[in-house]
C-alpha cells in the first residue's frame, strides 16, 4: 500500500490527541509532524503518556516548516479564526486540508458572521466541502479542503437525514436534545469542567444560542428543501467521550417504526460507518466509544405521531477526528474505512 | 414540638432507605417500624451501613402488626398492584396513607389498566390525592390517602405547570426529555443497571412508552383545560441521584425569556422547595442533591418562539421519599419544609 | 439553646462551602459572615446555586470587620501560610479559632519548616490543639485556638490509634496506602482535575513526599510511644468525596481479627461519630458521604501476622468541615454531636 | 501473512467479548466459532451491541464441534472447574489451548486445592506454562497449554520482577495494594456490582483472603528464590477498566529512584508491552485503557528505605485478553504485538 505523509496543526488538545491516536495505527498513512504552541519544543509522549513507548513525535511551532513540506495532507485542529489565517496559505502551498474547526462548514459568510465573527477568508467557503461523507462522499474525494462537521450536527444531521429526505416528516418543529460527554468542551483548565463539578450531575447549557446550531439548520435545510429552524440543546453530561441525540419531527403520515427503520437502513445501505439498530434497541453511546461508527436507533409514536430517533457517536472520534480520517481517506483514494475498522472499546 | 409515629412498608428499595434516611433526621416523628421481605429479621444498619449506629430497627415482615398499631401514619413504598392490594386495610384501620407507587395516582381506573393492569381498588380513585404540593397543598393536608406522584412527571410537571397555566405556552407540540440517574431504575441485581453497562454511557429507554407518561398527560391537561398529548423520553445517565427534564413547547405570544421566568417565580411564589434561578443560570442536578428542593431555568428562543424550559431535582428525595415526607408534613399539620431543609450535598 | 455567632474567613472553595453547607443547618450557631478575596460581594447563592433560596449571605473581603466583630468563633479556611499570618491577630482581638489549614498542626516548627516553610507563628503552636476529638476531646473543650487535622491524617491515625496504643502493632514497617476522592484537591482550574483526565481511571501522587506524611508521624508517634515513620500514599480517585485508606501493621502477637475489632471498638466506645464494622464487613465511602462518621473494618491475616484496618470518611466532612464543627460544638459547650448527625446520602 | 483459525470457549463474559474485539481486528487470525451457554444461537452483535454490522458470529453451545475442529488454537473462557474439565480433550484432539481461568496457573495440585477445590486434571500442571510472557516468553512459544495469568498477579508480578531478582528490595514484608475497576468483577447482576452501588464509592474486598494471592507467592517467590508471602489487598474502584497496583518493598541496600528504575528499564528492555515512565511521572489506568501495555513508575524512600512500584494496566486487555492474545501470537509463531499495538484510549 501506497504511504501518504501527513501532519497536524494543532496536536495538543483532545481532537489532536484523538488524530494522533488513530493515525499511529493508520496503514497507509505517516503522521511526520504535530504542532502545538503550549508545548514546542516537548515530546509528544511526555505530554500525553499514552503515547509512552508509541511515538517519537516532539511538538514543533505552528509556524514549523516540517508541518507542510513534502506533506500530502494537512489536518488543522486549531480553534475557529485561527483556522480561516492559516489554511489558505496550505492551500496555496498546494497541499490539501482538513479543517477541525467551525471556519469553513458555513457556505454563507454571513451566517458565520452572525454567530462567529467576520469571516477572512470568505473566498474558500464555496470550495470548501462539508465532511460528512453520508452525504458528500463524491465532492469529499475530489476536495482540496474538507471542513470536518461539528460534533452535535453530525449526531443530529445523520439522525434526520433519511426521514427528511425522504419527506417521512416535517421540516417544522423540530426539536435535537443532545447529551455529550465532557471531552467535546476540551482539554482546558476550567473549574466548571473539574471532575467535582461534572461528576454526579448534568446539566444543559448554551440553550437556543449554541454555535452547532446554524450549522445543523444548514445541512438539513438543503435536505428538506427548504428553510428549516431546530430548537437544539447540548446538555453536559458525566462521562468522557459520546453524544447521544435524541431528535423529535413530526410525520407527516402514520410511519411505523419499522418503516422509519426502512427508510433509515435503505438511506445509509452504503455507508460503512452507519449501522441501523433493530426495532427495540436503541444505541448506547458506549458500543461506538472510540470509533467512527454512528448508532441510530427510531420509534414511531402513534399517539403523537411523532418520529423520535436517537443517534450515538464518539464525540471525538466519529464527531472530529475519526471523521476526518475517513475524509483523509477519501481525499487520499484510501477506502473510507481504512484504519478505522477497530472494535468499541466496551464496556 | 408534638411526635408523631409513622412506618414503612417496604423499606428496603432506594425509596425506603431514603426515606429512613430523611425520617431519621425529622425532628416531629418517629420511625417505629419498617417492612422487607428480602431482609425480615436482619437489623436495617446490616443491611445498609450508612445506618450503622444512626438506628436500632430490625425490618419486620410486611403483615407484621407493628406496622400499622397506633401509628400515625404509613408509608407504603412497595411495587405497584402491591400497594394497591394493602392499602385499602391500611385506611380501614383508620390510618393515614402515603402511596409511594402509581396504584393511586390516576383518576381513571381505565386509564390506569390501560398502561398498566387492573385495578384492584378503584373505589379510592376518586379520594386519593395527587401528592404535588405545589399544585394541591389544601387538598394534601384533608387527605386520608395521598399518591405520592413518579419522579419524572414531578420534574416534568413542575417545569411545565406556570406557563400551561398562564397560557404562556401552547399544549400541543410538548416534548419532554428526561435524563435520570440510576437509582431510578430501583435497588436491583440486573446485568444492564452493573456499574459497566452504565458508567461512560447514556442511552433512551422507553421511547413512547414509558407509564410516566400518562401521569404527565393527566397532570398538564388538568392545568392546560384540554386534553393534552405529549413526547416523553427518559434517559438512563451515569449518575446515581438526579432529573434533569428539558421541556420544550411553543409559545402563545414572542414572550422573553424575563417574562417567562416572571411568570414561574408568580407561579411558586409560595411554594418553598421551587427555585426559579435568574435569566442566564441553568440548574445542575448536583445542586439539589439529597434535597427536596426544584431548581428551575428557562430560556425564549426567538428564533423558533420556543420556552425551554430545565428542571433539575433529586429523583429520590424530591422524586420519591422527600416528597412523600413534605406530604407527610402537611397531612400532619406540620410545616411543609419540616426536616427537609437540608442543604444539597454539592460537590 | 443559646445562639452563638460565627464567621468563615475563605468561604469559597471546598472545604468553604462545605462549612457552609453544614453551619446553615446547624440549630445552635449562626453563620453572620462568610469571605472571599475571589468573589467580593458576590452573593453566596450566586456561586454555589446549591445555597439559592438558602443563604441571604454576600462574600466579604478577607479583612471585612464583620468577619471578627462581635463574634464567637472564626472558622479560617485560607491555605497555608495565609492562615498563620491573619490568625494571630483574630486570637489578640480575643476570638476563638479553628484553622483548617496545616499552620498549627505540628508541635514543633523546624519540622513544620522542613515541609512547608518557615512559620511566622511559632509562638502558637504549644498552644495550638491539635483537633481530633477522639484523641484530645478535653484539651479541646478548653482551647483558644484549635488546628483542624488533614484529611488523610484523620483516616490514617483513626485506624491506628487504637491498635498503636494498645500495642497490638508494631510502630515499624506501617504502610498507609489512602484513596481520595477528586474534593480533596481542592476547587480550581486545573487540566490535571478536570473530568476527562480524572474520569474512569486512578493514580498516585506525591509518593513519598505527601505533606500529610509528617502530620501523620507526629500523632502516631505520640500513640507509639516512640518516633515512627510511615509510608504513605495517596491516590486521586474518579469520586468526588471520600477517603479510604488501608493500613498495614505487623502485629507483635498473633491477634485475631475479632480481637483487633474488639480493642478498636473498646478505644472507640464513647467517641460517636466512629463506627466499628463487625467482622466480615469493610467499609465503603459512600456509607459516610456527607457526614462526619468514620467507618472502620479489620482483618487479621494469620498468613503474613499482619493487620489490615481500614477506614472510610467523607475527606471534606469529616476530613475537613464536618471535623471543625465538631470541634466548633466542643469549643462552645456544646454537645460534639450537634448539627451533625444526618444520616449518610447513599446511594 | 499466514490465516490461522481461532475459537473461543466462554465468549459471553467481559474476557470473552475482550478477545472477540481484539481478535475481530487481529491480522493473522480468524475467529471461527465462539460458545456460550446462556446465549447459545443468538447474534453475537445482537448481544454486544458494539459488534452490529462487525461480525457475523452467532453465538454456539460449549460443546459444538465447530469450536474445536480444524482449529489451530482455543480460548477457553469458562470459569474456573468448568475450565479444567475441558480442556484435557481439546488437548488431546491436538490443540493449542490458551486457558483464561486460574485452573492450570500452579505448579502445585495442593496449593490449587487449598485456594479452590480438588484439581481433576493435575497431570497437566506440569506442562501447562505460566502465560507471562515477561517471565516466560521462551516457554510459552513452545507450549501446547498456556495458562493466562490473573489480572491482579500480572499487575503486582511485572511491579516486582525486575527488583526482586536483582536483589534490590528483600523478599520480605511485601504489601500489594490493588485498585481494580468493575470489569474484573465480571459480567452479572448482582446488585453490589449496580452503578449506584459501586458510582462515587471504593471499598476493600476480600482481605488477606483473595484467591490471587497465591499466584502473586508463586511467582514472587520463583524470581526470589525463596518462599515470600505477600499481603495483598483488592479494591473496587469506580471505573470500568484498569488495575493500578502500588507494591512496597523493604530495600536492601539505599537504592535511589533513578536506580530502581534503572533496573526495572534493563529488565524490561526486550518486553514490547512494558513502559518504565521517567523518574517524577507516576503512571495512570487511563493511560494503558484497551491496550496490552503496562505502566510502571517508582520511587525510592530513603526516610523507610521502602521502594513504592506502581503499575497500571487494563484489567480485561493486558489482564486477561490482550495477553492471550500476546501468548497465541508466540504460540502460532507471530510477533508477539501482532494486532496489539493500538494505542490506548485516552481520555
């Protein structure tokens, strides 16, 4: 198999880490360099033990040249605007970029605008493809730049994606009550995300104004065909890693959970990474913990008749960096699923 | 201060501990007796340590005469149909009853075997006092038999009950999403409620068919003056105590989110153990931990003219045996917050 | 029962809010100001919504005159070395104090200085009680100033002391090996303490070189007899609350583990906040959580002529603010018990 | 690379879905067949949702042919009794057999009868090789009967090999004090092992009493040359995964850290799965979670001449499962880290 040799910007938090982890078991590509201004100059491993004995890696600077030269794709994980500085000048380089942040999933500047900040490199977004392989496999394989989707809207976006399509329900009233685990705030000294804080509890937060918000309305909008508005709530919940959607449309005929099941299972039958759960079961975020699968699980309510799906993925694996490995792939002429084919880490 | 002597029958679920636990503590009754069939005869400081030392009873059999002889009154915190089946004897012999189960918590005896099975005792039907203070303190302190209300439709309820009934919000198109700790689930050998099946996870169950909710069904539309329908979805979450219930519904009017929050703290303006938290703040179920207070948050969103509305209580205490204890307070004459003032346990 | 009045001088980390917590309930004492250099004229309930609807109190400065004035007893809760520069003028201006900090836990200040650094308050020290009622119930009915015991000192020398004293053990070879829960640390921005880091897995820290290692020494030796040392070390556990520790001593005779339990429970007969476990039965920390109880189990191995004792407390109840107030009661006239006798949150 | 066959025995338990993980994954084996009683024609993925759309195994009865015909090697996963009374046929049919519970683990029919029950197949312990391949590695490529060591042993046994054969801490006064998570309990309903049982709790089982015990002496004492007792001490510990071991050891002359790990880094030189950290870093469950690695740090305490060994590993991966398939890899003649070296979930 051919080696393609890639690098991170931005290695040091729990995405880059996550990048690290897969692409140190990953057959066909070589993670050459990793970045991180924290901790320049330091060995990966020193940083992260886990990586003990596993990687020779040291930390070079954002600026360092080893992270572009003679490199055939580039992942840049740093927070959005630091993002939108630096991945035209990859581009321009010649390389091609996966983006981890927010900078280039909106396809309209304004609307970045209205919930980020001015967008500086506004030139890029109608090339810039949105990551989500279900969706965009085609454009993905041909893209110079990627922007990996946000963790909540992969949830919420493949747990409505067969129904709307398939105008099984309403693109009105739609409701996305999300339960993540505490690596989606990331790796950041924080009394609100301290062990004593979290543990034992739950919370919501960010109600009605949360950032993914926009960004689901976005991608389910052009599937229903219209303008679409979603209440979304991510609620903080006490666990390390997953995200659990539990997504409320109404229908617009008396669907069975069999057939809401149907339509789901047919939508995704060549999606490698998306397994439809029987009627009566419903996922866990625990049997995709660690890899890029999504679970989704349905039920038709005749008493209200409502469609409720549930979908559950690793936030940091299906909802950033596992899915931009299976973009990396794509982008690379890889199958999709190369390197990403491990087993959930359950229990 | 006057003593009074109450007993528990079926003291050895999470709801009966709990309730030793707060009526060991009341500074107006005493604790004479409690029942297990599990454990008869084993002193209740071996069975749960946390008693160690704090009580000199021994479970007694559930017909044991000590249960109901000269008591004031009794708790009966066995499974549904149970309770049913001994309740009836227990007012015949001039006691005062706390119902811990859902035999009593319906009007209507055909609603009630429609979710769950036959009843057994309907002519108590139409005595039996729904156990929410907030919405029937007179009736609670008159009644003979009190249903002490599930700890989902109590988290549901409360969060719902000011704007239903000021009209701020619609009853059509109500979600509620529940997430509870596991000692929900009850005090039980179970291969899916072991410490690895729960920890690190969270997943629905139930979908559509939980038996909580018709009580919320019950509740509301008393409150709304219509028959009400609505989605009900409880989660199982890695933690041991709590409820926290997003509740969405759409609004009458473009009320803001001030507004909203002026009408619930109105609404609860004399109820002690209802906290409205100010715009900006969002309950944490760690902050009512081993209390029977409610904290409650709200949110307008504009954009879909959406309440959301979050409740957080201690599903044990404020779900189950606190309440039961409040209840107890007013049918005794006592004061509602008596030995339940207890400030929450955070961290 | 006369009212007394006292203020808390650090009101808002852990150990802080834990006073808080228990004073607010307390039917004797009044709690008349709370500081914070952090939170200035914050109300209380607007950084811990646990207090919301429970305290009307309002973070002073650490030099507010409120804090001393008119005052029975002062509560310092700042770190160490902060304490021994503000307590020596609280005690001129002729209040009682209970530092929970290190600052007047040795009796001697070279060793003090040895562990942490010069100390500014020497002259204290000989006065200074060291606050384990179990072992100086009377000197501290009758002090001026009290040092409240650490957290792990407190676990560590409960399980020992009876056997040390009795001279069933040997002083030699003794090895505490405690299990803290994530409290201990204290409440701060750190990467090290924040959920994902913590969460499903443990560690020690400090082997070797852990402050309370001294603290522990000092008593014990005293039990002893004779200078003894102590391996000791902790470990940072996924729970909030609770310390358990296991501790191994080599027994000078061939104890059974029923006469190990009867000299503890002989040593322990009047002290009413330990509880002797019988035998067959260990401690767990969620049997204490909250309260000020300390849970003890042994077991006598014939195998190796070794004793096991292990000892279960809430680290910031009774390792910290349970402890104070007890001694708070002691120091004041009145029962050791008072305020203090809810019954452990378990689950 | 050359396709061996695999079957697993007992496939329905913690250690048996472990294996399956890690075999689905493995490049140079195939897992034909897996038993199960309780599961017997049912959907391996039906059962462990983490395997949906990953493998199309169903699950057979003990005794199906298929588990053990053309097969190159066998997993025995049963409980202990169970164990040794298989495996002598499958031996005898000309398998390799790689037996998981502690049934062929002493060299000494007495010793096993002493800790369990009368062995019925002691003509085999003489063969059967200690499945350590630290120790062993050599054997165990020639072996027909490997016996999986236990998961504490393994942990307390790679803390003590490298000092006690080097002569650097005294065979005596030896203190094992073991820290698990919930998996090594396994896979049942019992409610001791329930979330809220174990959630936010540790506690102490099994002292001076724990069936490991003589494995760890069996071992220790080989690499002592000389008989050594231990006290060992097992915990429950809220998380799923991980054993942290922290072994003492009276030091025979005044080695200092650097020293200790000096000899534990030569010791392990040719071992690919154990990391000696640097001397101040202290090695974290966390760190080794779904791997086959272990973590060792060490410190030197010249104020008792004590060396403090900690070791962390995953309990149902390097513990159990991942060193099965470590042995099966030297049994067939692969690399040992053949579909081993995925790097740990972190966080």
């Amino acid at each position: 198999m051919a080696e393609f040799k890639v690098t991170v910007i931005g290695g040091s938090g729990y995405t880059g880490i996550e990048l690290i982890r897969i692409l140190l078991s990953h057959p066909a590509v070589r993670l050459s360099a990793v970045s991180s201004s924290q901790y320049t100059g330091q060995a990966v491993s020193s940083v992260f033990a886990s990586l003990a004995g596993r990687s020779d890696l040291t930390f070079v600077g954002h600026d360092d040249p080893s992270l572009s030269r003679e490199v055939d794709l580039i992942f840049t994980a740093v927070p959005h605007q630091k993002a939108m500085a630096r991945v035209p000048s990859l581009l321009e380089g010649g390389r091609k970029v996966i983006d981890l942040s927010a900078d280039f999933r909106f396809d309209d500047a304004a609307l970045y605008a209205q919930w980020y900040q001015d967008h500086t490199a506004p030139e890029l977004l109608a090339e810039a493809v949105y990551g989500l392989p279900e969706l965009y496999r085609d454009r993905i394989k041909a893209a110079r730049l990627v922007a990996n989707p946000g963790c909540y809207p992969t949830s919420v976006i493949l747990a409505l994606a067969p129904l709307l399509t398939a105008g099984v329900v309403f693109p009105g009233n739609i409701i996305a009550d999300s339960k993540s685990g505490v690596t989606g705030a990331g790796r950041k000294a924080d009394v609100d995300l301290s062990f004593c804080e979290v543990n034992d509890s739950i919370k919501a937060y960010a109600v009605a104004t949360h950032r993914h918000t926009p960004e689901i309305e976005q991608e389910i909008s052009k599937l229903a065909g219209a303008p679409v508005t979603v209440s979304f709530t991510p609620h903080l919940t006490p666990m390390s890693r997953g995200i659990l959607s539990t997504v409320y449309a109404n229908m617009t005929g008396q669907s069975t959970t069999d057939e809401l099941l149907g339509v789901m299972a047919e939508f995704y039958a060549d999606a490698p990474f998306v397994q439809v759960l029987p009627a009566g079961r419903l996922p866990r975020t625990q049997d995709v913990r660690g890899t890029n699968f999504c679970h989704l699980g349905a039920v038709a309510d005749p008493r209200t008749n409502r469609a409720v799906v549930v979908s559950a993925i690793d936030n940091l694996c299906r909802g950033a960096s596992g899915m931009a490995v299976a973009n990396m792939n794509l982008m690379l002429g890889l199958e999709e699923t190369t390197g990403l084919m491990d087993v959930a880490l359950a229990p």
